[in-house]
C-alpha cells in the first residue's frame, strides 16, 4: 500500500471474532500514515488461555514520490505563455489549475488566467505506484496602461515633441527619435512608426506604436 492510501480494515478469512495488533492497527483497520513507510507485522489473535492461536501477515507501506516544483513565480499579465514542465521533478506527471492550457507540458498561459494570485498543481507516480501531488504559486502581475499619439508636422519643424499617456515615466524610440522628441528637421517628409514604452513597480512593460507623419512646407 501506499503511505497516502486511507485506512483499510483487516479481514481474516477464518475464524470470526479475533482481534488485530501491530504498528499502524486500531479497532481491526491499518493506517497507512500512523504505520509509516516500511514493512510492518500485523497479528490476528483469537482465542484464550492454551487455546489461543495467532497469525501474521506482513503489510509494505510504499513511500510517496518526492515532488520538487521550485520557486513561486511572478508573470506579467502580457507574458507569453510558458511551459513548467522544466521545473517539475519527478518527471512524468501531469498539471491542472487555473491558466493552465497543456496537461502535459504544464503550459501556463498569464492572460488566461488573469491578474492575481493563482495556484497549480502537479500529479507524480512514483515506480511502487503511488502519487502524491504538490502545488505552486503564480503571480500575474498587471501591465501599465499605455497610449502613444499619431502626430503631423512640417518638416521645417524642428524637435517635435511626442505624446502620450501617460505623459512621463517611459521611454519613447525609433528614427529620428531623441529623447522626447522626433527630429523633424533631420527626417524629411514622409511617414515613421514610433514607439512608447512604459514600466511599472512589478516590473511589467507595456508598449504602444503612433504613427508620425512629416509633411512639406507649402511654398509661400
């Protein structure tokens, strides 16, 4: 039997009305659990006096299987999905829980489970047959909204400055990006993609594109 198994009761086929002893034994039921792993004598004793009479039989308690999932994770919202199948030992098992996609490779997906504290879990069976399961945390974290303005210029413009919202606290890129601004005087006409991203206090980064158009002055 397995460490884990619930309590069974002892059956003798032959005589009624005797009683149980050993290690793990209580009112004719063995307890796996209060036995403990290893090979355990159980007596059946009926009788009393010269005519008591006993036998034994031997009950093998079976270790669980030593589950190891690593350290609880923290994702951000926009991650994309993972496998945990890398972290978990013994391998072989299977997963469940919320955000989970793939059984097997316990695929965890942070968009479908949503931001907030969430619990998975792994199923192993050990080469005797018994299975215990072990759980882990995850933390989906939120991402920071994020909003990048398109904007129109002349190309005589000069240092163009850039918006979004939020208006402060992230970090635009791309050509004829400096800073804050686009250099329109150094871009020429024509149309540039822009980019804005932004962090917050969990460490997530959310980004948005605008689009920044550059147009010729008209002649006078």
């Amino acid at each position: 039997v397995c460490l884990n198994d619930p309590v069974f009761t002892l059956k003798a086929t032959s005589p009624p009305g005797g009683t149980w002893s050993g290690k793990g034994v209580s009112n004719g039921k063995f307890d796996p659990a209060t036995a403990g792993v290893g090979r355990h004598k159980v007596t059946y004793s009926i009788g009393s006096g010269t005519c008591a009479t006993s036998d034994d039989i031997f009950v093998t308690v079976d270790n669980l299987p030593s589950i190891s999932l690593g350290s609880a994770l923290s994702k951000c919202l926009n991650n994309a999905p993972f496998d945990l199948k890398s972290q978990a030992s013994p391998t072989g098992g299977y997963w469940w829980g919320t955000g989970l996609t793939d059984t097997v490779d316990g695929t965890f997906d942070p968009a479908t489970a949503g931001k907030g504290n969430h619990t998975v879990y792994y199923r192993a069976t050990n080469s005797k047959g018994c299975s215990d399961t072990s759980s882990l945390g995850i933390t989906v974290n939120d991402t920071p909204q994020v909003e990048a303005f398109p904007l129109t210029a002349c190309s005589i413009g000069g240092n163009i400055p850039l918006k979004s919202n939020p208006s402060s606290g992230g970090t635009w890129s791309g050509q004829y990006v400096s800073g804050t601004n686009f250099q329109a005087g150094v871009s020429g006409t024509g149309q540039y993609i822009v980019t804005y991203s932004i962090t917050n206090s969990n460490n997530c980064t959310s980004t948005d594109t605008a689009l920044v158009t550059i147009i010729s002055a008209q002649a006078i």
